[in-house]
C-alpha cells in the first residue's frame, strides 16, 4: 500500500495592494504607499489641501515631474482632478492640468522608504527615456 504525502502548505506572501486610479481606471495610478505617505504630509499641511501633479520643461531629459499641494480654490476649470481613499478611510484629491497628462497619463506614484532611491517614484509608460535621478523624462 503506498502512502501519499501529507498536502503542505505554503504561507502565501503577504499581498500588497493594487494601486489606485481614477474612477474611471486610468489617470495617474497611486500605490498604496504613496496613499499613505500623501496622507501624512497632507496632514502636516492641512487637511483641505490636494495635491497638484505635473511637468515642466528642463532636468537631465527634457521634462521633470513636479508635484505641489494647492487649495481647492486654485484648480482650474480646465484641471482633470482625480479622487482616491486614503488607508483612514479620508477622501483624498489629486489635480493634473490637460497640458501635463498629454506627458504622464497612467503614471505610477509609489513612495519608498529605502536609503539609495527612496522618496516619491514616478514609473510613465509614456516616458521613452528616463534620467538616473527618477525625475527627469523625455517623450
């Protein structure tokens, strides 16, 4: 009689959780972490406060990302605004002018804690050339 193994299970990783996009799946996809560390810098500057991201000309590739908080009172009419959920539960919004999303429409924002490279990263499937430092592309 031959005697089958014991089934064995293997602890599943821990799963992160997907990043967040508009309501309408595209935009600019921001990752858990990123939620996070913009939730806790929004508290730091107030709490009505959105966040304002985009790009402008110059850096090591032609283009640089920029990110600012703003008050509500200085989107534009023009301004595609962007709403996620913060981990607390808290609504949180992100504003990007037309000109900008031409240049990083589907971006990824993540954050890192790490020493060498941490901070906020921008990954954009548009970019056909990225600089070393993360923030500079060119289209």
């Amino acid at each position: 009689m031959a005697v089958s193994p014991a089934p064995t299970s293997t602890p599943e990783a821990p799963s992160t959780p997907p990043p967040q996009a508009d309501r309408d799946g595209c935009g600019i996809l921001i990752t858990a972490a990123a939620l996070q560390q913009l939730g806790f810098l929004r508290l730091q500057q107030g709490s009505d406060f959105m966040l304002r991201v985009g790009v402008r000309s110059g850096g090591c590739s032609g283009m640089s990302y920029t990110m600012d908080f703003i008050q509500p009172q200085d989107v534009r009419e023009d301004d595609k605004v962007y709403a996620y959920t913060l981990a607390d539960g808290a609504g949180f919004q992100v504003v990007s002018d037309p000109k900008s999303l031409l240049y990083i429409y589907g971006l990824q924002l993540d954050f890192s804690t790490a020493l060498i490279g941490g901070g906020f990263n921008f990954t954009n499937p548009n970019a056909t050339q990225t600089c070393g430092c993360g923030s500079s592309f060119t289209v």
